[in-house]
C-alpha cells in the first residue's frame, strides 16, 4: 500500500512540476524571480523524495499489514486540508491559512492552544512578508475578502 500511494503522488508531484516548467517562467519579464520559481524547487523536491522512497521501499523487508491507530486523524486532516483548497477562492490566503493551520494544531497538539494560536499567526504573516512583500507575489483575495475590502 505504501508503494502504491507512493507512486501516486510521484504521479502527482510529475503533473504538478511538469506545469511548473512548461506554464511558469522562472523569471519575470524585470529580471526578478517570477512564478516558476518556487513551484520548480517544490516540484523537483518532490519527486526526489518519492523516488527515494520508493528505491527504499523495494529493499526494505515486507512487513505484515496491520490497521493503524492514526487512520482517523489521517482522514481528519485529509478533508481539513481539502477544506483548505476549497476556502482559499472564499475567504483568501491568510485568513483560510490561520484557520487550517490552527485546526490542524489542535487536533495534533491539543495541550497547547496558546502555542498553537501563536504559530496560526506568525506562520501566515512570515507567508505574507515573503510573498507580498519581499517577493510581490500576490496570495488569494477571495470572494469574501475582496468584497469586504472593495
């Protein structure tokens, strides 16, 4: 099992890093780094990291199939993070992101909210200063967001 959801997301991550390089250019047109950056070194990781594993999944000894205690979590975080997508287009970047970031802490580290609050916050506005600051590169708005805003 571990082989085969491997190779679907080496499927995937190929899909994904092949767009990167066919769509985005990896330079603006001022010589800045421009959108095919970050998508080409997420991609190429990607794919190296599966094909790493899966190099390691071939020698390593089989081992018998047994359920998981984590199955429950691994579906929570699974639709929580399909949830994530879905809200980027309603809400925007940094408010969908605080949210998920925040939803998933608690499910994983429920003995400190503080702790869990804290990082919701920074992780989105460290996200806010690289891309729209540093970078100029623009998260989504959101319908909601853009309405509100105007």
């Amino acid at each position: 099992m571990r082989i085969a959801f491997t190779l679907v997301i080496l499927f995937a991550s190929a899909i994904y890093t092949y767009a990167a390089f066919t769509d985005l250019n990896f330079l603006s047109s001022t010589g800045r780094l421009g959108p095919g950056f970050f998508p080409r070194i997420i991609g190429g990781g990607l794919i190296c990291v599966c094909v790493l594993d899966l190099a390691i999944g071939f020698f390593r000894p089989r081992e018998p199939v047994a359920g998981s205690e984590h199955t429950q979590t691994v579906i929570v975080v699974a639709t929580l993070s399909a949830l994530f997508v879905a809200a980027l287009g309603v809400i925007g970047g940094y408010p969908a992101m605080f949210a998920f970031i925040f939803a998933i802490l608690m499910i994983l580290n429920r003995a400190r909210p503080v702790q869990n609050g804290v990082i919701a916050l920074l992780l989105p506005s460290a996200i806010y200063l690289l891309f729209d600051v540093w970078l100029n590169a623009s998260v989504p708005r959101g319908i909601l967001l853009e309405r509100w805003l105007g």
